[in-house]
C-alpha cells in the first residue's frame, strides 16, 4: 500500500496527546515499509520521532505492552534503548536519537560486524527477561512453511491477474520447498531453542554512531523465535551489494567479506549459541531471504495490500532481488559454511 497521508491538524492532535505543543516541523522520515514515521522539531530544540503504528498488521495494545516491557527491560540493565516518550495508540513517541544514524545499505564490513554484535546482544540482553513469556505480536511470522501456504493461496486467488507474469519467480520458489522447511522442522522438533530475538534485523533497524555505539530499534517485532531467524536476516540485508529494491539485478549479489564480518560480529557476542544453530548459520541466511521473497512475491499477487509500496511493480521488484541473493548464497554455499566453522 501507499503510504497513508495526515493533515497538520492529525498531526498535531497526535503530538498534543503526547504532551508536545511546540513543534516546528513535522516531517517524513526513514524508510520503514510498515508503520508511518516522522521527524519532529521544537522550538526547545528537542527532536522526535513521531509514529503512527500500522494497525492493520499489529495488535496495538500488545503491541504497546511488549514495547514498553522491552525498553523498561533494557533501561533497567543499562542498555541503551528506543525512549519511549509517549504512547498513546496508534501513536507514539520516542526521544530521537541524536548522533546516530542508519543505513539501508551496508558499504564496509566494519558495519556489518558492529550491526551483528549489536543484535546479538540484544537477544543476550533479552535472555533474561523475567516472565510472562513476550506477547506473539504477528503469530508464525517466519514460518516459512506458512508463508508458503499464503502464497498458495494468493497465487490461485489471483485476484489482481498477475500470477501468469510470475510463473518464473513461482517456478524457483517451488523448486526450493524442501530446503525451506528445514529451520522451522528443527524448531518444532526442538533442536534449535526458542529465544527472544528481534525478527526484523535488517540494516536500517540499527542505528549506528561514529564511535561504533549503536541501539536496535525497530522493536515492534521483539517477541519468542530463533537465533537463526535473526541471523538470516542479517545474511539478506547486510551482505546485499545492492538495495532491496534494485531493478538492476547484475548488481545483486551476496558479498562474502561482509558474510565473514557478520559471522564475526555475531559470533563474538552470541555466546550462547548452541552447535545446533551456529551450524545452520548460512542456512538461515538462503531460508530467510527466500522467505522474505516469497511475502513480496504474495503482496505483490494480493495487490500490495501489505508494505508500502512506491509504484506498481515494486513488490515483484523487491522479490527478484531477494531471489537473486537466494541464488548468490547458494553459489557461495560451501565457502559460507566454511567461514561458520572456521
Ligand atoms: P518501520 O517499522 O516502518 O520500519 P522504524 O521504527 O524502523 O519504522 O523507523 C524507520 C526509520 O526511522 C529507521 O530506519 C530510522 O532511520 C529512523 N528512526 C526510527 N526511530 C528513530 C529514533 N528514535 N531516532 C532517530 N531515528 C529513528
Ligand atoms: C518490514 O518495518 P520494516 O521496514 O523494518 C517487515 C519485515 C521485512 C522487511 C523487508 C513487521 O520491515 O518483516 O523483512 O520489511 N516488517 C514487518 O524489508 O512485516
Ligand atoms: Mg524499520
């Protein structure tokens, strides 16, 4: 879908709700697909972050619950985290975070290390976490034995006629159905631990300062998973040559200097890893992306009804590039899963 669009009086009621009267400019910021994001000035000088949260995909109240749980959690140990100024639902506030920046591509392997040591402590930060078990926000988010499943439907649906102009991006999904079952087997079989984790580790959902600090962010998808899911979206994002929605796929390709930096930075910091899951690590990395294809290629088939979208075909885009990283990963299989155990 198109980014929704709100008048200044939205706007402002919305800052108003939240204690904040003296704004100078409110302004669209970032690149997220889901929620609407804005940068807020005041006259104080202060900087926000204003978000109106995507409700038709997040349940907002447990939305709202994990997020403060998670950001209280966090700040109580130290760590520095997303501040929550105000959170009046579907609206919320967070302390802008000043000196730090993100990128939606990842040019040197210095940060794609320092983005992997960054979530893996987030999930050690998290391990702790004192009971109830975190809210499921989107139930089955990563299975991708599901997503499967959702495509299967969208495709003979077809609601939009388009299925006849993906045969060949369907074809080489098919053909990759049996390997992308495996991680969620292993989960269900319980060889690979639940844990927190982030779900939604992509580059632009760390924010990085030029003295290597970093916090996640993002955190509307921190709820139980796997390590690997994770990872593998590290793998789709952070090693990508080119951006998510390149035209241009000559230019898409899985780098493996930033593979080794990521496998570097996560390892140093996830100590807790089990042997079981640092050996599915480059799996992880063909099983998310291909999983991540697969929800474009199903948004693109239902008539974008999911991300943001910037012109017609920008999902089918989306998707050949992460098919083509599938490709590349696979092409590089045995080099990968040597850097995981060396
Ligand atoms: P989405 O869920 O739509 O991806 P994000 O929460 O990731 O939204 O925010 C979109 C972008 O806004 C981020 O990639 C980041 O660049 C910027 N951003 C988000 N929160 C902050 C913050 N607290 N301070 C500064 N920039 C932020
Ligand atoms: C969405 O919110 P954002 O842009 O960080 C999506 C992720 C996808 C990603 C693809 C809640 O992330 O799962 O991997 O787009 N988030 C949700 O770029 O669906
Ligand atoms: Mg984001």
């Amino acid at each position: 879908m198109s980014n929704r669009t709100y008048t200044k009086e939205q706007l402002d009621a919305a800052l108003a709700s939240m204690g904040v009267t003296d704004q100078t400019d409110v302004s669209r910021y970032g690149s997220g697909h889901i929620n609407d994001t804005f940068k807020v000035e005041t006259r104080r000088g202060v900087r926000y972050i204003l978000q109106r949260v995507n409700t038709d995909i997040f349940p907002p109240e447990l939305l709202k619950s994990n997020i403060v749980r998670v950001t209280e959690f966090l700040k109580s140990r130290g760590v520095k985290s997303l501040e929550v100024v105000g959170y009046e639902n579907p609206w919320r506030l967070y302390a802008f975070l000043e000196g730090y920046s993100s990128v939606d591509l990842v040019t040197n392997p210095k940060e794609a290390e320092l983005a992997a040591g960054a979530f893996a402590k987030f999930q050690n930060d998290l391990a702790e976490l004192p009971p109830p078990r975190l809210g499921e926000i989107i139930p089955k988010f990563h299975d991708t034995v599901d997503r499967l499943r959702l495509l299967d439907e969208a495709a003979a649906a077809d609601v939009r006629g388009r299925k006849a102009s993906v045969a060949a991006e369907l074809d080489f999904i098919d053909r990759r159905r049996s390997e992308a079952a495996t991680l969620v087997e292993m989960m269900r079989r319980g060889e690979i631990p639940e844990r927190i984790t982030h779900n939604d580790t992509k580059i632009n959902n760390v924010m990085l300062a030029p003295d290597g600090s970093n916090v996640v962010i993002d955190l509307d998808t921190t709820m139980p998973g796997s390590a690997l899911y994770d990872f593998g979206d590290m793998v789709r994002t952070s090693t990508a040559a080119a951006a998510e929605d390149e035209r241009d796929l000559s230019k898409v390709y899985s780098k493996k200097e930033y593979f080794e930096a990521l496998v570097r930075g996560y390892l140093a910091n996830a100590k807790f890893l089990t042997e079981a899951e640092r050996a599915s690590m480059a799996l992880s990395g063909r099983i998310i992306t291909l999983t991540i294809g697969i929800r474009f290629l199903t948004d693109y088939l239902k008539g974008d009804v999911y991300f943001h979208t910037a012109y017609g075909e920008h999902n089918l885009v989306r998707c050949r590039t992460q098919l083509k990283m599938v490709e590349s990963m696979e092409a590089q299989k045995d080099e990968y899963e040597r850097i995981v155990r060396g």
